[in-house]
C-alpha cells in the first residue's frame, strides 16, 4: 500500500506549510515587537533607538504582504 | 434525465450551502473568541473571502472528479445518493456542534453509493489513500505542530512586552490570518462542490470524461453557495471551535489560523482535498497545548476526534442507502424525488420538534 503513496508531493506539503506558518507567525512578532519597543522608546526619549526598531516593523510588514502576495500567486497559478 | 441532472445540481449547491453554514466555525470561531471581529463582521468578512477564494483554483475540483471513483459507474443516481449522505450528516453533527468534515462526509457518500451501484471495483482505493487518508492524517498534526511551534516563538518574541498593545497587534495580526484562512476554506471547500457538479455533467455526457473544464457558472454558482453558507453561520460549531477547545489569546488565535491557512493553501495547490475542519482543530489544540497542556479540553478534542472517524463510513452508510433505496424506484427521477422528500420530512419533524422545545438554540457538544 506504501507504494502508492505519493510521498515526495506529501513532503512538499509538510515542508512548505511548515514553514509559511512558522514564517508568518514569527515576522508578524517581530512587526508587533518592533512597533511596541518603538512607542516605549520614543516615550522614554530614546529616539536612534526607537527609529531602528519602527524600521525592524516596516521590514517585517513589508515582508508579510510579500509572502502573501507571493503565496496567493503561487496558488493562481496553479 | 434532464429534471435528474437540475434536481442533483440543485441539491450540490444546497450541500455547498451546509458546508459553508457549517464550516463557518472554522474560519470565524479563532476572530470571534479573542474579540478580533465582531460576530457579524467576521461572518461577513469570511463570507466575501470566501467567495474570492472559490475562484483562485481547481486543482482540488479535478481531484475530486476524478481520483477516488470510476467515472463510468458515475451516474446522477450515484451522485444524488452521495450528496445526500453528505448533508445528512452535515446536519447530524451540526446539530450536535461537532465540527466533522464536510469534505470526507461528500467523498464517504459518494463511496457509499458506488459501492452499492457498482461494487467494490468501482472505487479507487489508491486514489482514496494518495489523496485522502493519508492528507487526512497528517494535515491536522502538521497544523497542531506548526501552530505549537509558532506560539512558542511568538511568545518568546514579545513575551516580556506591555500586554495590552500586544494583543491589540495581534487583534489586528487575525485580520491577516482570518483572511488568508477565509481564503484557503473557498479555495479547497467551494472546489468540493464544483468536482460533484463536474462528476454529474460528465455523468449526463456534458463534459468528456478525460479532458474537462470546470464551467465557469459551476464556479460561480458553487462560490455563490458557500459564501452565503457562511454568511448564514452555524454558530453552535462557532461555540466548539472557538471556546470549548481552549480559551485563546489572541496570538493563540493568530498562530492557530495563520498555521491552519498554510496547511490548507499548500494543499490545495497540491490538489489534496483537505478537511479544514480537521486542520484548524488541530491548529486550535496545537496553540493550547504548547502553552500548557492541560489547557485542552481533551474531552472535547475526544468527541471531535471521534466524529472524524465516524465521518467518512457514517456518510458512506447513509449514501448507500440513499442509492439503494433511489433504485428501487428505477433509474429515473423518481427515486430520488422520493428519497429527497422523504429525507426533508424527517429533517424538519426532527428540528420542528426540537425548535418547538426550545433546544435547537441551546444544546451543544
């Protein structure tokens, strides 16, 4: 029965889900952490600081709109 | 046969209906418990998304058309006793707010009718392991896995931060992962729909039987279907799915659908007709259980688990006799005029009764 099982396609689901989930939860993280520290810094007049941290959010926000663009048009083009 | 082919397309967008009315737990109950979205606003939201979702593939569509039975013991008589045993006990579990599967009920039914029209041969045991079973197993651990794993990273990032802004992010963070997961359930779910529909027309000579295209007003008419569902809701699974399991934080609740959405997009890019029912209990048990154990209802996660198992024979038993029964009365429309009278009778003596009680609104699992 193993035999016709199409492990290579059940593989790509594994893996690929793994780790667009993984990746979507850990970069929104880093896009709340960012803006968090940013507004804690900012209060507490640590400026340079809290820039660097509203540019860690911008990034993250950047790259989750990326994968979900690139995720719905992978599945388009199915 | 015409009137044969417009009664079982009429009862598939009605089954595409249930699943939407009962599937809307699993893209709605994560928003709604961790106040993401208000009740009618993530109903609304889910049911547009869905909607959109029913267009973007039809890899699941094929699958379903022509990998688990013989599409020359296809007949509308198999396909009507099929959905039959699909909404039957769509309905059955509905209204004991356990979230089955509807995908597994509509593929058992089917399963169950070929097997009384033409026998065990009809029926593609490679294609059932390959593309069922085998999914089905695995998707639900795969989203249990990636939902305990993200909330363990989740919390280590922004553990030690003020509370009150955190969840207010990830509040915003389920706008995100409700859609996506609102997207992932039109695309695999509505596409159920549309490979019964498909199976019907090649059943009747519409459509050739090895090379196909879904039509476009089956698409449309099938999204139209399961976008209403969804807006109509079935909030009794809704309870299920988004308390009863375990009470979640809102980025319990993100991490939970945002792993469930990856399952389902993934697999449906694959042509796997997954369950996403099953994935985001998975996803829901996986964010409770990595935080703490004991914080799943294993009781609740128990009788969930069993109506999986149930699904897939229960629907096959039902179909079975659905076509059994349709056949007595030939191979015409008859049969199933009877069996859908019948069916419809019991249905709303049964929850007339209940409703006149007072129970349909207030018994659950």
């Amino acid at each position: 029965m193993t035999a016709t099982i199409d492990t290579g396609q059940l593989l790509e689901l594994v893996w690929t889900a793994a780790v667009a989930g993984a990746a979507l939860s850990i970069i929104f993280s880093l896009l709340v952490l960012g803006l968090v520290r940013a507004d804690d810094l900012r209060r507490s007049g640590r400026d340079v600081v809290a820039g660097a941290y509203l540019a860690l959010a911008a990034l993250a926000a950047l790259l989750i709109a990326g994968g979900v663009v690139f995720g719905v048009s992978v599945i388009v083009s199915k | 046969m015409e009137t044969m082919l417009v009664m079982v397309i009429v009862i598939a967008i009605f089954f595409d209906f249930t699943n939407g009315f009962h599937d809307t737990a699993n893209v709605v109950a994560t928003s709604v418990s961790t106040r993401a979205l208000s009740p009618r606003a993530a109903v609304a939201f889910a049911s547009i998304l869905n909607f959109v979702g029913a267009f973007i593939s039809l890899a699941v569509a094929a699958t379903i058309a022509s990998d688990f039975v013989d599409q020359d013991a296809i007949t509308e008589t198999v396909v009507f006793a099929g959905l039959i045993g699909a909404i039957v006990w769509n309905l059955l579990t509905w209204y004991f707010g356990l979230p089955s599967s509807s995908s597994h009920a509509l593929i058992g039914g089917v399963i169950g009718a070929t097997l009384v029209a033409a026998g065990t041969g009809a029926v593609n045991g490679t294609g059932l392991v390959d593309k069922l079973i085998v999914p089905a197993l695995v998707a639900p651990v795969l989203a249990f896995a990636v939902a305990g794993v993200s909330i363990l990273a989740i919390y280590r990032i922004v553990g030690r931060l003020r509370p009150g802004p955190v969840n207010r992010g990830y509040r915003l963070g389920q706008l995100i992962s409700g859609s996506l997961f609102s997207l992932a359930h039109g695309t695999n779910d509505a596409q159920k729909t549309m490979g019964i529909i498909t199976l019907a027309l090649i059943a009747h000579g519409n459509l050739p039987e090895n090379s196909f295209d879904v039509p476009t007003w089956v698409i449309a008419s099938s999204a139209a279907a399961i976008a209403l569902g969804t807006y109509t809701g079935g909030w009794r699974i809704i309870r299920t799915v988004g308390s009863r399991i375990i009470k979640m934080d809102p980025a319990q609740g993100f991490s939970a659908q945002g792993s469930g959405a990856a399952v389902v997009l993934a697999a449906s890019h694959l042509g796997y007709p997954l369950s996403t029912t099953h994935v985001i209990s998975g996803g829901v048990m996986g964010a409770g259980a990595a935080k703490r154990l004991s914080a799943v209802r294993w009781g609740v996660a128990g009788n969930i688990a069993i109506a999986w198992a149930l699904t897939l024979p229960a629907a096959a038993i039902i179909g079975a006799v659905a076509y059994a029964v349709s056949s007595i009365f030939g191979t015409g429309a008859l049969g199933p005029i009877v069996v859908s009278i019948s069916v419809l009778g019991v249905i709303l003596a049964f929850f007339g009764r209940r409703a006149s009680q007072g129970r349909l609104l207030t018994a659950g699992a």
